[in-house]
C-alpha cells in the first residue's frame, strides 16, 4: 500500500489570491475515487470544489481549515 498526498491545486495562477481550506467531502476511512470531489477551498470571489487527482481510502487529515497555499499538503490517501 502507498501513501499519495493531497495537495491544494494551483487556482489557475491566482497566487495572490487567499486561499483558506472550507470543509472535506470525505471523511477518513472513506474510499474516493479518481476526480470524485474531495474538498472545498474558498478564494475571494468563489468557492470553489477540488476532485480527487488518484483513488484510494482517505487516510489522514493534517487541515481542516485555516488560510492554506497552492501546494499544500492537507491530507493523505492510501492506495
């Protein structure tokens, strides 16, 4: 089994924009298929749904809110 990241996605090069971590879609133990939604982050403007980039059973949680940053790591997967 392995251990696959999380990370905040870049949102389209909107590097000065705040990002702050909203709320997980999933909890931990649950399984998350490939581009299922994830997480949810809220920009300035917008809230804005993050998909799943691999499949696997969510393993840990490191953030569940708080200002976070395009690259982040906010949790794991084991596949």
């Amino acid at each position: 089994m392995s251990r696959i990241e999380i990370r905040v996605p870049d949102m389209g090069g909107m590097k000065s924009e705040k990002i702050r971590f909203a709320a997980w879609l999933k909890s931990v133990g649950e399984s998350v298929t490939l581009d299922e939604d994830l997480f949810e982050v809220e920009l300035d403007k917008a809230n804005v749904v993050c998909e799943a980039q691999a499949e696997g059973k969510l393993a840990e949680i490191t953030v569940s809110d708080g200002e976070v940053h395009t690259g982040d790591v906010i949790g794991y997967l084991d596949a």
